[in-house]
C-alpha cells in the first residue's frame, strides 16, 4: 500500500515536514549506500567505500549546491528543509538525490501521451513507466504539495528529491520526464526532477510550459519530457543542457529514451554506441540505443490496434512483455536490474487523479490518488 505524503506552507516548512515523514527511509537509505549498484560500479574497488562516499558527498556540494540556490531557490530552500527535518547534512542530501542522473541509470522510461480524441472516455492522459535500478524501488513515494507561493502539485519522487518526474498540478497540468543520452556537456548541475517542480508549481497550461523549459537553466543530462494538459494539449520537447526541440505533433506520444528531431540528434550518443566493459554484466556489450528503439516500436504495433482506448488497454500496453511475453530489458514493462520498472502511473488531467504503482505493474494493482 502506497500512502500519500502532503505538505504545505512556505518553501522550507514544506521541506521540514517532508524531512520528518521520510526521516527513517533517509537514514535507511544512506545505510544502504555503499553497497548500492550504482556506487559500487562508480568506486575504484581499492579505494574504502566511508573514503569513496565523503569524497563523493564534498564533490557533488561543490557542483550542485550553488546552481541550485542561484537558479532554483525555492527548491534550494526546501532542500534546506529535508535536512533539518530529516536530521541530515545538505551536502549528503545533494549527493543522494545527484544519484537520479549517475551512470547507468540513465537507460529507461516508456512514456505516452494520449489525446481526448483517441480515448473512449474523452479523457486525454499521461501513462509513464520509469526504469531505474531496482533497488530504488523501496524508495520512492507519493506526494502532494502545497506551496504558499506556487501551483499545486501531485507526483512521485525517488527520496529525498523535493522535485518529481512524473506529475501534475491544480491545473491540470502533468508532466512525464525521459532520460537522454545527450552529449551536450553542461554548465549547471541540477537534477531535472527540481526542474520539473518547478515548472509545475508555475505553468498552467502546455504552452507555460514550454517557454519555461525553453528557458530555464537545465542539469547535467539529456531528457524527453511529453506534457499533456486537461485541454488535450499535448507536446514533446527534447532537452539537453543548452539546446532543445519541440517534436511535431503525432496524433499520440510515444517516448522512450532516443532523440527523433534532426537537430537533437546531431548531440546524441552514436546510434551504435555499446556499453563498455566497466558497465554490469546485464548491460556490458550491448548495444545502448537497443532497448529504446525496441520499446518504441513495440508501443507504435500496440496502438495501432486501437481505434480508441480505455484504461484498461493502458495499462495492458504498461505491463506488455512483447510478443512472446518474455519480459526483458527489451520491452515495455522491463526486467533487469539496473533498468527494471519501478513505477508505472497513469495520469487523467482533466479530473486530476494519478493512479500509480511501485514496482512491475505486471504483478501489482494501481492506486488511485486525487490532487
């Protein structure tokens, strides 16, 4: 059972009482980090895991703490907050949540945007899979803010992030966020989840939302954001740290992780970039672009078999194995360790609820939650 964390106030407060709920999934969390996947891939085997993780945590201060108090401030002073109420030092939180955009998390997500039209219910939607490393599953939680100077929102995040991934606001506004292999090399260090707060908590509609994006600083790595609002305005906008494009509009979204606009292109990995030998086993040899291309072509075959959908065929596309229902790196609902689904939602703008999941939504019911 997923329980909803809601917060109010100014900035800070909303940050302190987020800190006391998730205090013990914190400390939890940080007695897990050294042997985490992605911190044990990232360390030299000969160097000791305490010296390695201080180090790191010193390192990722200096890189992050300041972009984020000169370009997000609010989210900078609510990340104040989770430490205070949390009990943890700032420079420890910034090196849990820089772990959103470390390494080989970066291969996974399957996103659709699906307009009125095409639904049986009238109902534009959002449906994201998101693909992390499975050991973050037990980290992940719903929350809903309120914010004395911002919009509404409701979403999910990985602890102790203040920003989301995948969400909405009071005006029906919501947001899935893709991972990229871009190789624009940035000048700001920000996990895109802040970004994505912050968007939310100030845009109201799609066309907000896309000046904002334009805009705005963005962090250390590429990105596929589809943003659907309740007037089935739907649109897909390609980042990188320093360059962005708008995809022309395709009846439905569908977004996995590998730039379509020419221009996007031009700064990606190589299309036949393969995963070196340092990667883990699962991922070692194998082609980088594979499991995006494959998961898009499978969810372009499903929904050609629909004139129109209900949510039961979302959900249905959310949980495909592919055609021989093998489930696997390669399809839709992933099954590997480092790009398992750890989440799945469903968001429906128009009536503001997000129906979610944790863990593989093959094996798990969704749960409704209402902004």
């Amino acid at each position: 059972m997923v329980e909803k964390i809601c917060v109010h106030g100014d900035n800070y407060e909303m940050g302190v009482q987020y800190g006391r709920v998730i205090k013990d999934k914190i400390h939890k969390m940080l007695e897990n980090l050294p042997e985490m996947g992605m911190i044990k891939v990232m360390r030299p085997k000969i160097v000791p895991a305490k010296w390695f993780l201080n180090t790191l945590k010193k390192d990722t201060e200096k890189l992050m703490k300041n972009d984020i108090l000169k370009y997000y401030p609010r989210q900078g002073e609510r990340l104040r907050g989770i430490a205070d109420g949390a009990k943890v030092e700032l420079s420890m939180l910034m090196l849990m949540i820089s772990l959103e955009a470390s390494g080989f998390s970066l291969g996974g997500c399957t996103s659709l945007g699906i307009p009125s039209r095409m639904m049986i219910g009238e109902e534009p939607v959002l449906a994201r899979n998101f693909d992390f490393p499975i050991e973050f599953t037990e980290h992940q939680v719903v929350i809903e803010s309120r914010p004395d100077d911002g919009y509404r929102t409701l979403g999910c995040a990985i602890i102790p992030s203040p920003g989301i991934l995948d969400g909405l606001n009071e005006h029906g506004l919501a947001v899935s966020c893709n991972f990229a292999y871009s190789l624009d090399r940035p000048t700001c260090i920000v996990p895109l989840s802040i970004t994505m707060q912050e968007m939310l908590e100030k845009c109201r509609t799609v066309g907000e939302a896309l000046e904002f994006l334009k805009l705005c600083e963005r962090g250390g790595y590429g990105a596929i954001v589809t943003l659907v609002d309740s007037n089935s305005n739907i649109k897909v906008i390609e980042l990188s740290p320093h360059s962005y494009s708008i995809r022309e509009d395709e009846g439905i979204a569908i977004v996995t992780n590998h730039y379509v606009t020419e221009r996007m292109q031009k700064i990606e990995l190589p299309k036949n970039a393969v995963y070196s030998k340092k990667a883990p086993p699962e991922l070692s040899g194998k082609r980088v672009h594979e499991s995006s291309e494959k998961r898009h072509k499978r969810a372009e075959l499903l929904l050609r078999k629909h004139d129109r959908l209900d949510e039961s065929d979302i959900i249905s596309i959310m949980k495909d194995h592919g055609e021989e229902n093998h489930p696997s790196d390669l399809t839709i609902c992933r099954h590997i360790p480092y790009h398992n689904t750890i989440r799945s939602t469903i968001i429906f703008p128009k009536k503001m609820v997000m129906e979610t999941v944790f863990g593989n939504p093959c094996d798990r019911e969704y749960q409704k939650f209402t902004l």
